[in-house]
C-alpha cells in the first residue's frame, strides 16, 4: 500500500497517518522525519539540509527531493508507505512522478482528507495548551476558557500563535493556493480519494481504509 497523504491544517492528518500506518503495517513518513533522518544519518544531502536549516531557511526542493528518493529507494519503504508533507507544490509533484518512474512505482493512491474551512477555523481557534505540560484541551467541549485554569494542574491556559483565527485563515490561503494543484494534477490520474474530514477521529479513519479496500479488494 502506497499513499499520498494530503489534508488542510487543523483536519486530524497527522492523526490518521498514524493510525493508518499501524494498521496497514507500513510506515509513514513524514517530511520531518526525513529530513531530522537525513540530518542524523550524516548523508551529504542531509549534511547540506541540516546547514540550512541551522540557518533558519527552509530546505530548497533540490535538496528535499532528493531525500525523498532516498528514502523511497531505500528497504524501509519497500514494503508500502504513508507520504505525509510532501509534495507540497506542482514542481514538487511532478519531481515525485519522476522518482515512482525511477524505482518502477505505479500503483498508489492519494488520499485528500477534505473539510469546510469555516469548520477547521473552529477546530483550531478553539485549542487551547497548558504551558505546564503541552496538554490540549477544547474550549468547546471541555468547559475551559483562554487564562482560565488547566483541568489538570491549574496552570492558566494559552491559545497557540498558529491557532489564532487569522493565522489559521492565513495557513488555509497557503494551503489552498499550493495544494489545488497538486490535487488537480493527481485527478487527472485516477488515484484521488477524496474524504469527509468533518467526521470523529474513528469514522474518519474507517472511510478511508473502505476506500482504500474499494480500490485494493483482498
């Protein structure tokens, strides 16, 4: 099983790769990973990778898709994979069509977990942490409120700078603008499946793997 994961800030993706990850037995792989991966394993891309980011810059697609390609290349991913963060762009993708050619990988699918963005701007406006210990609770469904006390320890609780509305607004709007492409170029293919993300964490969970069976009948 190979599959491109792709979702909207604030849609649960993180949660449901690693969901699916157990229950598919194949592992996600996440931009981060593989680039704190790289970093660690002292390549030359990822000795190049880990400068600039001590700098404080992001990582050029030269050197991501590179360690994209060795990551797939290599006996980790031989087995199947969860794509998580990458592509994020057109050139991106295109760049990744050419390393499934390379390593003769035709069968895949994208998964675009889908939600209204007025919903995911409730989500995320609604988080709140403590600075205690990172817990997260919901202004909503919890009964907490920003500066009020955690539940737990009684440390009074932040709202996160990325959680704040017109920042999530901003997150959406870089995310839509990137992202449709990305989307439209794999439609074209046949391999979309596209996902009501509004749903619980377990419905969620449990129309994705129908589709993926759908798709991939035992």
């Amino acid at each position: 099983m190979r599959i491109l994961l792709f979702g909207p800030p604030g849609v649960g993706k993180g949660t449901q790769a690693k969901m699916l990850s157990v229950e598919l037995g194949v592992p996600h792989i996440s931009t981060g990973d593989m680039l704190r991966a790289a970093v660690a394993g002292g390549t030359e891309l990822g000795r190049r990778a880990g400068r600039i980011m001590n700098d404080g810059k992001l990582v050029p697609d030269e050197i991501m898709i590179g360690i994209v390609r060795e990551v797939l290349a290599s006996p980790r991913a031989a087995g199947g994979f969860i794509l998580d963060g990458f592509p994020r762009t057109l050139p991106q993708a295109k760049a990744l069509s050419r390393i499934f050619k390379d390593l003769d990988i035709h069968d895949f699918k994208v998964v675009d977990i889908r939600a209204d963005d007025e919903e995911i701007i409730r989500r995320l406006s609604s988080r709140l942490v403590c600075p205690a210990d990172g817990h997260i609770f919901n202004a909503e469904t919890d009964g907490v409120v920003t500066g009020g006390p955690c539940p737990l320890c009684g440390t009074p609780l932040t709202q996160r700078d990325d959680d704040r509305e017109q920042t999530v607004r901003e997150r959406l709007r870089v995310y839509h603008n990137t992202t449709a492409p990305v989307i439209h170029y794999y439609t074209s293919s046949g391999v979309v499946l596209s996902v009501d993300g509004t749903g619980s964490v377990d419905v969620v969970n449990r129309e994705i793997k129908l589709m993926l069976q759908d798709t991939h009948p035992a």
